[in-house]
C-alpha cells in the first residue's frame, strides 16, 4: 500500500509540475544550434551551413535567415555588444565574423589559419571588452583572443593546460563573467577553472572534483550570480545517463567546488543559466535528453521535461526561457 501511495503521489507531483510549464516551438529548419543572443525582442541563432538569423518573440512569424558565408561554415559561438553580433566558427581557418544590428550586415575581423583552430566560446564582458578561446597546439598552452579598443588578439599568458585538457563547444557556455572576474571551465582529462583578475589581468588557476579524466567528460557549461556564487553542470556525453559529480557550485568564485545532487540528477547537462531576480537561487539546465530546474542554489534539480535534442538555453525575462539544439528553437513559458 506505501509503494502504491508513493507512485501516487509521485505521479500526481509530476502532473502538477507539468501543468505549471508550456513548451511551444517557434522556429524550425535543418540546422544545429548551439549558440543563442537576445535581443530586441527576438532570439538570435548562429548555427550550421553559416546561418544566422532571428525569430521575432512578438511575432513568431516574423524570422529572417541569412548565410554568413559561401562556404558551409558551423558555428558554435555567437556573442553581442552595443551594436554588432560576433560568431566565430568551429575548426580551421576560423573566422571572426561582425554583424551589424541594424541591418545584419557583415565582414570578417580576424582570421586564425593556425591547424588546431577550433573556438569553443564566445563571450562579451561589456562593449568593449571580450574573450574568447581555443583548442590548443602542441604547446598545450592557453589560446585566448580578447577584443580590446575595438581589435581582436591573442592576449599573452602563460597558462600551462594539462595534457589531454581542452573544452567543449556545446553551448557557448564554458566563459562567464562579472565586473571583476572572467571564469573558463575546461574539461577532458582535467577539468579546472580559470580565472582572470579583469583589473589586474593575472589568472588564477583552481582544480575541481568533476568527473574527469576522459576526453568527453567535465564542465560543459557555468554561470555565476556574482563574484562568488556560482555553477557548473556537465557531465560525460558518451554515457548520458551517468549523473556522478557532473554538478557542482562555487560560493567563493571558484576557489573551491562543491559537489551537488550527484547520483540524484537527469545525467549529462550542456548548458546552465541562472533565473534573474532570482539572487542565484533559482537556475535551468539542459541536456541532449532533459530540462531541469533548481529553486535551491543547485544542491537539488527535478526534471520539468523530457524534450529531446536541445543543447543552449538562454533566460528571454524572468518567467520565460528559449531553448535550441537540433533543428529547432522552442519557448518555454514558466509558471512558478
């Protein structure tokens, strides 16, 4: 009779919980996308085959598409400041791509011809300031290009990555920021936190306890609230199920990691991003097979929907959220 009970009630919670979430599609096409801007009332996508382009969020309707380049680029970074858009694509030569925001116009602003090429991240500090990162070479050292007085460049550091140490272009999520701090998270056969003093330009160096030590394991993806609360979900994309010591949250901004809900999550997670207004406490999370949510700093998540295939997640205001990942992007309107 208590087993039958608990699956009653169970059911009942997870019927109740559904009800508080609406899930609408607003765009589709063959593409992938893994990167995703707000803006202007619409939600811009960088994607495969070098499109790019936007869904009107007051009218789904209204979308407009256009190919970035001749060649079938894939692009897995998209970032914005006042004015213009930058995507930069996967693999080699990569090209760093401006698009104008009044009328989607755009050139190449750098170009990196070096074999390894391959940016995981593309991340805007404020206007005039961002960073963004790659593969590295045989040096194993830290390849980092940061726009500064409206150029871009390799910023000199000597960040030593461990062997086998790289990062994931799975959502253009693995770089945050606040005023006083940038944050990378590695993965792959050591997944760490990098953080650079934005004032003082020296980086600190911080391991983690995420699951580690393979090439497809680590840090997928972090947030931070503030200059000390933050998160980082991930996990192992082989073995998707796996849910051990692929969450973990930081209260002294990144220095140490705590280990969260391990063992008691939906599995490996791709992107993460926390609530506004919510001072840190409330956070969504995606997956190749799950949406999940937390309303208690991370340290416990319950999954709101199984939708399938979705990889980036951006918040559109405080009780809405766009989602995008393999021929699609869908809306998703929250009630609690």
């Amino acid at each position: 009779m208590k087993n039958i009970l608990a699956c009653v009630f169970c059911f009942l919670g997870i019927l109740t919980f559904s009800q508080e979430v609406n899930m609408e599609t607003i765009f589709n096409d063959k593409i992938s996308i893994r990167a995703l801007q707000v803006w202007d009332h619409k939600i811009w996508y960088a994607g495969t085959d070098s499109k790019f382009g936007f869904v009107d969020l007051k009218n789904f309707k209204n979308q407009k598409q256009i190919s970035l380049s001749d060649q079938k680029l894939e692009f897995r970074t998209l970032a914005q400041n006042n004015n213009d858009f930058y995507a930069i694509n996967v693999g080699s030569p990569a090209y760093f791509f401006k698009i104008d925001k009044k009328d989607m116009q755009s050139k190449t602003v750098y170009k990196d011809t070096v074999k390894t090429a391959f940016y995981d991240a593309l991340h805007f500090v404020d206007d005039h300031l961002a960073f963004t990162f790659s593969d590295s070479d045989s040096s194993n050292r830290l390849k980092l290009v940061a726009f500064k007085n409206g150029k871009w460049d390799l910023l000199k550091n000597e960040i030593s990555l461990n062997s086998g140490e790289a990062a994931f272009a799975a959502s253009n999520t693995n770089i945050a920021s606040t005023k006083k701090y940038m944050w990378i998270a590695t993965g792959g056969k050591a997944s760490r936190i990098l953080r650079l003093d934005l004032k003082t330009e020296k980086f600190d160096v911080f391991t983690t306890p995420f699951i580690q030590g393979e090439p497809s394991q680590g840090m997928y993806s972090i947030d931070f609230y503030d200059d000390r609360f933050g998160v980082a979900v991930g996990g192992d994309y082989t073995k998707q199920k796996e849910n051990i010591n692929n969450i973990a949250t930081t209260n002294d901004g990144g220095k140490t990691w705590q280990i969260q809900a391990s063992g008691a999550n939906a599995g490996y997670t791709t992107c993460v991003k926390i609530r506004p207004g919510s001072k840190g406490k409330e956070m969504i999370a995606v997956g190749d097979q799950h949406i999940s949510y937390s309303s208690d700093f991370g340290k416990t998540w319950r999954k709101i929907s199984d939708e399938k295939n979705l990889y980036v997640c951006e918040w559109v205001d405080q009780n809405s959220v766009a989602f995008a990942g393999k021929d699609k992007i869908q809306l998703m309107k929250l009630k609690f």
